[in-house]
C-alpha cells in the first residue's frame, strides 16, 4: 500500500522586521533566498514590518548597500525581485508608524496589508513562511 503525499507547497511568505536600514547586512539573506525560491517556481511574498518597513521608503535602499565593497544596492536586489514577480508588501501597521506622510514608497512595492494577511498564510496548508 502506498500513501498519498500531500503536494509540496509551492508558495513561500517572508517576514522581514528585523533586517532594519540600520543593519543593511541583514537583509541579504532573505532576498536571496527569496529568487532562489522563485528560480524553483515558487509564488514568493516578502511582508515588510516594524521598521524593517523602511526598506520601502524612496532612496534608502538606494543608498544601502549590505558589504562593504559595495557591489549591489538594497535596492538592486529589490528591484530584481519584483522583476521576479515577488510581492513587496508593507505591514500598513508600520507603515503609519514608520513611514512619514511626506515620504514615498518605491515604485516595486505592491501595496499594503494588514498582519492578518502574513498571519493567514502561516495557516495556509499550500504556503510556507519564514521570519527575518
């Protein structure tokens, strides 16, 4: 007899809160792993939270780089991922909290969400989720 294995999932969600514009270094791992979960066809969200948000804000991923040598911007990395078709998603919570009303959002992020929907996706039998 042989069991039916449940289908892989083929959607990943991240959570990034605490790779903050103040420690650029730390952001590099989730994106990565973000394209390389693309390069296996995986629907990919990234759910920006707490001040993690900022990441989202015109010119400061522009001007962050994670090494010292400076080779890739936070921003580069940004955009080759919404060229992947990833979601960049903002927590509209830190959104009010650590987004002025007279900043703007770059032009990769897809919008807003309530925590609710990185919440729903933990619970999601077809998703899996990371925290950062």
């Amino acid at each position: 007899m042989s069991r039916n294995k449940p289908p892989a999932p083929e959607n990943l969600a991240f959570l990034i809160w605490a790779a903050t514009p103040d420690h650029p270094e730390l952001i590099t791992t989730p994106l990565v792993h973000a394209l390389a979960a693309r390069a296996l066809d995986c629907q990919v969200e990234i759910h920006f939270a707490g001040p993690a948000a900022r990441w989202l804000v015109e010119g400061i991923a522009a001007n962050s780089y994670a090494t010292p040598t400076r080779e890739k911007s936070i921003l580069a990395f940004l955009r080759e991922l919404a060229a992947e078709d990833v979601q960049l998603l903002i927590c509209s919570m830190a959104r009010e909290a650590w987004i002025k009303p007279e900043e703007t959002l770059i032009a990769e992020c897809h919008g807003a969400v309530g925590a609710t929907a990185f919440v729903a996706r933990t619970l999601e039998p077809s998703w899996r989720t990371a925290v950062y």
